[in-house]
C-alpha cells in the first residue's frame, strides 16, 4: 500500500483556523475538503434552518399539490417502494406522514425473485391486487420505466414517481416525476440537492406538503415535527453512499441524533438485536454494518415489506419478533456471503488477476447477496468489480467502485450488452443475457482501464494530516466530532502517526485481530486495534509509522479513546 500526503499552505490553513476558530490539524483537514469561510463554519454547524426551499427542486410543488388534494379528498394511496434501505425507510417515511393526515396508503415491496427490481409489471399487478387507488406513488425506482407508467396511467390511475436514479433513455411521461437528475435545468442542477438520495426527496416532498397545508391552516400540519422523523432518514442517506456534504449532511447530522433516541419501537428493537446500544452516540458505520444489512436482509432473502411493517409499527412484540426474524436472515446472509466472497476470489486469482476491471459471475450465486460480496473483492483488489448471479436467462447482480472510477460512465461504454443497469458513481446493479457475458466483461475491463487513465492495482492510503502522539487526547476529539458524519463525500481522516515504538508484543485475537498499545511522550498509554491484520504484526522496539483512525471504544459504560490502525511502516524521518 503506497502512502500519500500532500502538505498545503501553511498561511491558508492558518487564515481557516483564525476564521473558523478551530485548530491547524482541524483546519487542515477543513482546506483538504475544500472548505474556506463560510462554508467551513457552516460544515461545522450544520443547522436543519439551512436546508433550502423544497420548491426548488424540479416538479416537488405539483407532487405536494397531488398528495394535498389525496389528502382532502380521502384518496385510496398506494406506495410501491424499491427493496434497499433507501427504498424501505422512504417508503415508511410517507406512509408514516401520510397515516397522520388521515390516508392508509397500501404498501407494496418488490420482491427480489419474483418481481425483480423496481416499478415491474409483476410489482404493479401485485401491487394492485388490493384494489386500483387514484393515486400510485414510487418511491427509488421508476425514472425509466417508462411503459409501466403508461400502464398505470392507462387505468385511470395518477402516478407520482420519486426517485434519485438518472435517465438512461425517453423521459417519463404519463407521472409526474421528481428526481434532480431530470427535466430543466434548476438550482437543484448545480447545489446539492442533486445528491440527495430517495429517502432525502421524499423528506423535502414532506417539507413542501407540510407548507402548502399550514397556508391552508390544516391542523395537523401544525403537530407534526418532521425533525422527528430524520431518524429514518438518516438510514436511507447513510446506507445508500450518497456524499455527505450540503443537504446530505445536515439531514446525515441531525437523523443520527435523532437515531440515538428513538421512540420507534422498530427501530429499537433493530438496535437490541444488532448490538446498537440506545443512548450511546450512533455513528455512520452502525448502520453500514449493523442496522443496514439487517434490514436488506429480508429484501435479500425474502420479502423486504417485513422491514417497512417493522419500521411502522407500534406493537413491541411484533418488533422484538421481527426484529430477531431479521437478525437471523442476516446471519443466513453472512454465510451465504462468505462461500461466495470466497469462490469470487479463487476465480480473481485463477483467471481475472490482471483485469483493471472485474466481472464475476456463477450459476450457483444468490443474486441477493452478489452486491455485498462485490463490495469486498473492490476493497481487497481495490478494482472495480461487478459480481452477478443466476437468474433464469440473465446473469444478475451488483457492481462496486474505487475513488476515482464513476461506474456510472464506465457501464455507459458498455450498456449495449446490457438489459438493465443503473445506480451511482460508486454502486450500480447491472442484468444482463448470460450469451453477453464475455464481451460484457472484455468491455468492462476495458472501459475502466480507459477511464483509469492508468494502473490502478496498488492501492493507495491518503494521509489527512501527521499529528504527534501527544495530540490525541480528549479536546482533539471533541474538535474532530464538529466534522461527523463521515461517509461518502466527506471521508474519515486517516492520519500518520510517526515514529512510535512499540514496547510490548500485539495481542493477537480471533487468529485474524491484534490489539496494541502506544506511549506518548510524557509516557501516558494509547490504546489501539487493527482489524484482519494479524498476519503483519508490527515489530517491538523499532520506531514506526502508524496510519489510523481515531475514535471511542465504547464498554462497560466506559469510553476508552482508541487508534484503529489502518496500516504500518518502518519510521521515516521529518513527517512531522
């Protein structure tokens, strides 16, 4: 792994610390961000009054005006919502506004095997069992699907499409979309509401909803605080890898709070199984890991409206039962998972290790899980990597990214092997005929070499920032908390640690996992982990490089303040 730091000018991170009031580390990284003036105090006081005017955004008025009239008119509602997290907490997030205003909007998930993905025709049929409602809403899917709409539509039926994913084709007609990826161009274009993901947008059509009913003096929108529910939407941002920067973070900031002490019996529930202990600071990877995968869990392996019904409900039995259904889909999950992310790696290593970009693919992979495991081999390989499963005719599944690769682009060069494909820069779901299966591939190793510019194999570990062991105390991480959450858009610092010694051996645990421990100076002890390392034990008594990233260990009701090593080298000299 090849360490790199780039110093920046010592009078401009100086001019950031005076105006922002923070130290030179934290303005460093400030700068490293691209933030100066304003923009850094506003970063690091993130206020929900910053949030812009929800009108602004394409189409957002005429959708609010839709549900006010649904609203007034007691309209049968009917919400079909995708299977990610994104999808599940928009789609309880309206149904849950909705249900205050008086509507019982019918919920419908896709169903992974059956439906496939988004606004199918299997997916609307179903949906439309219970009854053809005047108004049918998609929430994180349905920008392309332009015939499903008319379908819709051609039954009378009014539909409201909210979605983040961008057009590949025809623009919808027939629904009214919001999505700022679409239509004219708007202020929406160039700020970033345009990074908001699907549960964001439907945060901001509850926004506008809310003002079009206070005008009318509704008296329920008086009650309602939408703050309270930031704590779904801090769910959707986080686990659908939207930049945390803008609109995304003040939601991001705000839900997490939010999230730590929710009321929502669901939710609570989630914590109990997952290990998320109500009360203590919630942070971004809690939900990357632990609340997330859960509730893709039953989308993955069975129904996903089991997580929207566990979000919604109020019934704390009927949480702590489902909550422990999906804890054990998870599990089934993980060892899925774990045979494929092996068997992904044997066919690397045999066949693909010279590939700038790689596809993988099995007859016998659960297409449920494909996306988690392309996650992994992007990390370890630290090349974009789509892995596909069996689904009948199609090879199906996900791809993942590295810093500086839009897959978005990269698929473009290959969309005409494609039956279905769309996503972000960093993640995308890709389906297509299994004859097309090689030239795909030729063409995706291609592309990304291409788009690379360049050898993109050895990995890279950017360094924030060198900061001496003695800094790590206390006052330093209460100032590095003013810039959570980090996530995309806004990555955790790692930082360079130089020239400490080790005075006794790591403890290894698991047989993968070592613990160690660090002096400072003045001789007071810094505790750190590194995890699935163990096999590069760093040596006693030499001085070393140490690359880390700093946060609180959290046990027994103590906080210990802990290095989680990200890599080590022998010491070199004047990095400080």
């Amino acid at each position: 792994m090849r360490w790199t730091y780039t110093p920046l000018p010592a009078d401009e991170v100086g001019a950031i610390g005076r105006q922002a009031g923070v130290d030179p580390v934290l303005a460093e990284l400030l700068l490293r961000n691209g933030l100066q003036g304003e923009a850094a105090k506003e970063f690091l006081q993130p206020a929900l009054a910053g949030l812009r005017d929800p009108f602004l955004l394409p189409n957002l008025e005429a959708a609010a005006t839709r549900l006010r009239q649904a609203i007034a008119r007691r309209e049968a509602v009917t919400v079909l919502g995708d299977y990610d997290v994104d999808g599940v907490s928009s789609t309880a997030l309206l149904v849950s506004v909705l249900r205050r205003f008086g509507l019982q909007p019918h919920f419908v998930v896709p169903r992974r095997s059956e439906d496939g993905y988004g606004l199918s025709r299997s997916a609307i049929d179903r949906a439309l069992e219970a009854g053809r409602p005047a108004l049918f809403i998609a929430l994180d899917c349905g920008t392309n699907s332009v015939e499903e709409v008319a379908y819709l539509a051609g039954q009378g039926i009014d539909v409201l499409v909210i979605d983040h994913h961008r057009s590949k084709g025809l623009p919808l007609s027939g629904g009214l979309l919001v999505n700022p990826h679409t239509g004219p161009e708007s202020e929406a274009e160039t700020d970033d509401q345009r990074n908001l993901c699907t549960v964001g947008l439907v945060f901001k059509l509850a926004h506008g909803l809310l003002k079009q009913l206070r005008a009318e003096d509704h008296p329920v929108a008086f009650s309602l605080r939408l703050s309270h529910d930031l704590d779904l939407v801090a769910l959707g941002i986080i686990a659908d890898l939207v930049p945390l920067r803008g609109e995304n973070r003040i939601l991001a900031r705000h839900g997490l709070r939010m999230l730590q002490e929710t009321s929502r019996p669901g939710l609570r529930a989630l914590m109990e199984v997952a290990g998320v202990r109500r009360g203590q600071p919630i942070m971004p990877v809690d939900i990357s890991f632990r609340l997330g995968p859960r509730i893709n869990a039953s989308g993955r392996l069975a129904d996903a409206a089991l997580s929207v019904e566990l979000l919604l409900s109020e019934d704390p039995q009927f949480c702590a039962d489902t909550a422990r259904q999906l804890d054990q889909f998870n599990r089934e999950r993980q060892d899925i998972e774990r045979q494929i992310t092996e068997d992904a790696e044997r066919q690397i290593e045999e066949q693909f290790a010279d590939h700038h970009g790689i596809v993988l693919f099995s007859d016998n992979w659960h297409p449920g899980v494909v996306g988690i495991v392309a996650g992994r081999v992007t990390r370890k390989y630290n090349r974009p990597c789509v892995v596909l499963g069996n689904e009948g005719d199609l090879a199906k599944g996900s791809g993942r990214s590295v810093d500086g690769i839009n897959l978005v682009e990269v698929l473009t060069a290959c969309r005409e092997h494609l039956t279905s494909w769309g996503g972000h820069p960093m993640a995308v779901g890709v389906a297509l005929a299994k004859q097309e299966l090689e030239v795909f591939r030729r063409r995706f190793a291609e592309a990304v070499r291409l788009h690379a510019g360049g050898d993109i194999t050895e990995a890279k570990l950017t360094l924030a920032a060198w900061i001496s062991p003695e800094r790590i105390r206390e006052v330093f991480m209460e100032a590095l908390d003013a810039l959570n959450p980090f996530g995309q858009g806004n990555p955790e610092p790692v930082f360079g640690v130089g020239g400490v010694v080790l005075r006794q051996r790591p403890e290894v645990f698991k047989e993968q996992h070592f613990r160690f421990v660090v002096e400072d100076g003045t001789g007071r002890r810094l505790h750190g982990v590194a995890w699935k390392l163990a096999d590069r034990l760093p040596p006693v008594g030499v001085p070393l490089d140490l690359a880390v990233k700093l946060g609180w260990n959290h046990y027994n009701g103590r906080r210990l303040l802990q290095m989680e090593l990200i890599d080590w080298r022998r010491a070199e000299v004047d990095v400080v």
